[in-house]
C-alpha cells in the first residue's frame, strides 16, 4: 500500500494565499483533507495540498482557470473526485488539488416529462438519487451500474455498465449534452450537434479534456415491479451461447448477467432466503459442491397488471435456455430494489469493517472469439476459487456502443466484460491477502498478452504512455489531439498517468 506524501508542494506554498483570494462561492480547505487520499481500491494515497469545495460551475472554472494561467512552470495538477470509487488512485493528486464534486449534489434535479424525456443533473450526484428524483415522475434512466452510489460524473467518465448495456448502450451512449470546464477553465456545453468533439471525447475520456459539471440523461418509463431469476450451467460453452442468444433476442429480458462459481459450497441453499425453487424438490437434490458452475442471472420488468402477461413470457424465454433445469430460482422485487440490491451488501459489510479494504479489481472486455479460450485457462486453471469476491461474465453487443466516444472497446460485434471483483484481507499473506491477488491479476494479464486475445481493459490501469498507446490503439491519435486541445499543460486528471505536465503530450 503506498503511503501518505505530505511534503508541502512549493508551487502551491507560493499560491496559497491567491487560492484562498480567490473570487468563489465555495471555499477551499488546506488541512484534514486525508478524505480525498483515499479511495474504493485503498491501495494508493496521495495527499493533496488543498480541497476545493464548490458551489457552483464557476468556482471549478475559477479554480482551473487559474491553475492554467500559473503556466507550464507550475507543479499544480487538479483532479474532479466523486463519491471515491476509483481503484488506482485514478481521482487524486500528490500536491495538487482536488474538487469534491459531491459539492455540487443536492442542487435542482430537472426531470423533463415529454415524448423524449430527460433529467438535467449535477455531476455530483449520486445515481440513487437521481433514480428518485426520476421515479417521482414514473420515469428512470435506461442504463446503470451495478452499484448506485457512485456519482454522475463519475460513471460518464469511464462509461457506466451492468446487465443492462446489452440493450441500451453504456451510460454515456444515453447523455443528450454536458457542461464541460476545460483545463483551460472554459465552461462549454456540448453535444451530438454543437461541440461534438469534447462532447465525445469527455464520454469514457477518464477525465482527460475536462470536468463534467452537469449531465442531461435520456430516461424512459419505469416499471413497478422486477422478476429476477437465477439459473445454472455446469458447462461453459451452453452458457456463453445461451447468454450470446439472449442478447441477439428484441424484447427479450431486461438485464442479462453472468457469475463464475468456483470451489463455492451450499450454493443453492443460500439463495433460498430470497429466491425460491421452481422445484423444491429437485433443487433440494442438486449439489454444487467440487464443480465450477456459471450462474445466468436475469430480469424482466413489468407492472403488477401484467403478472400474468410476463409470467407467460418467461417461461416461453427459459424454455429456449439449456440451463440445469433444477436450479430454476426465481424472486419478485420492486425495480428500485433490484437496482439499488448491491448496498444492502454494502451496509453488511460495512457493519462488520470489511467495505474499506483493498480491492485489487481486474476489468476486462474480451472478444467473443477468444472468450472459449479464456475460460479454459483463466476459468479451468489460474483462478482456483471465487471466495474472494465475485467474478462476473457478461455479453454486449458492438452495435450499442459510439466509436466516436473516449472509450476502447475490442473490435468484434460482441464482447464480454469479465469482471474480477477481489477484496484482500489486509494482514493476510495467503490466497486472500493483497500481494497473492494482485499475483492472480498479473497471471490473467500475462496470458492475454501472451496469447495475443485482444483484450481491453475497463477502468484501466497503466503506468507508461506506450502502454496506454496501446490501450487506445488506432484512437490513440484523437485522444492525444484532444488532450492537445481542451487541457495543453496537462492539467487535468493527472492521477490516471496518461500525461505529465510539462511533457509534450504529442
């Protein structure tokens, strides 16, 4: 884990007292900031020499623009932090300064009723919120993340993705127009028709050209109520077809995820408190102990006047499906629930000090072609266990994804996200302990590689600018121009260590 800096940054000695002159409604706070070292991966921390607390747009724009002015000669790098869900130390700064964009949360949520309906939001605010505000008027957001608790600006920067993108796109493939402040402090609002090209390139740019403020997002009409169904395979290949046939299907299921089971015991039996068996007798018979299995997780969404509609639907879905017919389980939840499922985990862990731990999390996107070939190696060989985190596996279609964005996807029309969510035990030395995980991380990496899969990774994580060359590959050139463009002295974002200020960015 690296440690604290606290060695005071001379540039920002010099600027201190300008900083605090500066003309914001906000305020800025130089000491007991050790909140903004910190982070969802807790392994990095870096210290900055002050937090800025906006109000408003203006005090980011202000704050920016004077850094730019400062010139190439200072030290000074800024960072926009949300909610702290990186993993890599992605939104802090090591003498610089950060922005609590979680500042700006609690401002007017404008939701706008209509034959295309959108909310207007602060980058600030957390999704959950957001779901509220929207639900209030029978209306939600089309994409999410698994976990909601993370802020607007957050998700828009990488890209937003759950069991959902298979058919609506990541979230940044359902924003109408965002308020950008460049890394030269202007504050510019941008879309599909009027500043194109920063509004696509701050879309999965990783904070690269600038700081979303504030976001209008696409929404639709929300359901009431979710059937949320469970079902297993013993064999790889029948699952990854029968995931790949459900995603090719319109009108299908509304949320399509996987999960790798392996060396898990009373696995059935820990899902009967929320789930029941379509047949309690036969699942009471199945065992799950000495196999890897996949878990095929899956929604339909309705309101409570079509039960019987959607009932019909879904057996007619289940019956195309070659899972193992007694591990059928099936739940019925209201749709803020199943959408906002991961905290109750969150509140568990929390109460028993195991949330803020490390986790060495590994995201990958995998082509389709090469999808048989990673489980039989990283699957059937380097992962020996799933007791330290989940492992998700999950199909998307190409079709759903703008090229024109920031973000790489590989160049197939459907991919897999493999998702390897580790939390290692901090005292540990053993196969739950951080060294051994972060091993197990370099050993999947280190195959894909070697076998040259055409693998991207998701919330990714690089230490030089020739491997995050390769990362963006052919949009490398846009990327660099873009950086070139909306943030020249590298300003913005700098603990992502795809540019350093001072150095030539083309």
């Amino acid at each position: 884990m690296r440690s604290m800096d606290i060695r005071p940054c001379s540039s920002l000695v010099q600027e201190g007292p300008l900083m605090k002159s500066l003309s914001v409604e906000g305020h800025f706070t130089f000491d007991r900031n050790e909140f903004a070292a910190m982070d969802f991966g807790n392994r990095f921390h870096f210290l900055p020499s002050a937090v800025l607390h906006p109000k408003n747009t203006l005090d980011i724009a202000a704050t920016i623009r004077h850094v730019w002015e400062m010139g190439p000669g200072s030290e000074l790098t800024v960072a926009a932090r949300g909610h702290g869900h990186s993993l890599q130390g992605q939104a802090q700064v090591l003498h610089g300064i950060v922005i609590n964009m979680e500042s700006l949360n609690g401002k007017e949520v404008q939701v706008y009723r209509g034959r295309l309906p959108y909310v207007d939001v602060s980058a600030g605010e957390l999704w959950i919120n957001v779901l509220h505000e929207c639900l209030k008027y029978g209306l939600a957001p089309k994409s999410w993340t698994d976990y909601l608790h993370l802020t607007v600006g957050g998700t828009l920067s990488n890209a937003g993705i759950s069991g959902q993108a298979f058919q609506h796109g990541p979230q940044i493939q359902n924003v109408q127009q965002l308020e950008v402040v460049t890394g030269k402090g202007e504050v510019i609002i941008c879309s599909k028709e009027k500043n194109a090209d920063l509004f696509h390139g701050v879309l999965g740019g990783l904070g690269q050209f600038g700081v979303i403020t504030r976001a209008r997002i696409s929404l639709e009409r929300a359901p009431k109520m979710v059937k949320w169904i469970r079902v297993l395979y013993s064999d790889f290949s029948t699952f990854a077809e029968d995931q790949e046939q459900l995603i090719s299907m319109e009108n299908a299921f509304d949320y399509i995820e996987g999960l790798v089971i392996i060396n898990k015991t009373g696995l059935v039996n820990n899902w009967r408190s929320s789930f029941n068996p379509e047949d309690p007798v036969q699942a009471s018979k199945f065992i799950s102990e000495g196999r890897t299995l996949f878990c095929l997780e899956l929604t339909k969404s309705f309101n409570p006047h079509e039960i019987m509609k959607v009932d019909k639907e879904i057996r007619s879905l289940l019956s195309q499906l070659s899972y193992i017919r007694s591990t059928l389980f099936v739940t019925e939840v209201p749709y803020v629930e199943f959408l906002d499922r991961v905290h109750g985990a969150e509140l568990k862990l929390r109460s028993k000090g195991l949330w803020d731990i490390p986790h060495p999390w590994l995201n990958l996107l995998v082509p389709k072609s090469k999808i048989h070939r990673f489980s039989e190696v990283v699957f059937g060989g380097i992962l020996r266990d799933t007791n330290n985190g989940p492992v998700l596996i999950y199909p998307m279609n190409q079709s759903k994804w703008d090229n024109r964005t920031s973000f790489v996807t590989p160049e197939e029309d459907i991919f897999y996200l493999i998702a390897f969510l580790h939390h290692a035990v901090p005292s540990s030395t053993g196969s739950d302990g951080l060294q051994y995980l972060l091993s197990l991380n370099n050993k999947v990496l280190d195959f894909c590689e070697r076998e040259h899969l055409g693998v991207k990774q998701y919330l990714p994580y690089y230490t030089t600018q020739e491997e995050w060359r390769a990362h963006f590959g052919p949009k490398w050139e846009v990327f660099a121009r873009r950086k070139s463009a909306y943030d020249p002295l590298a300003i913005l974002a700098s603990g992502q260590r795809i540019f350093q200020k001072g150095v030539s960015i083309l």
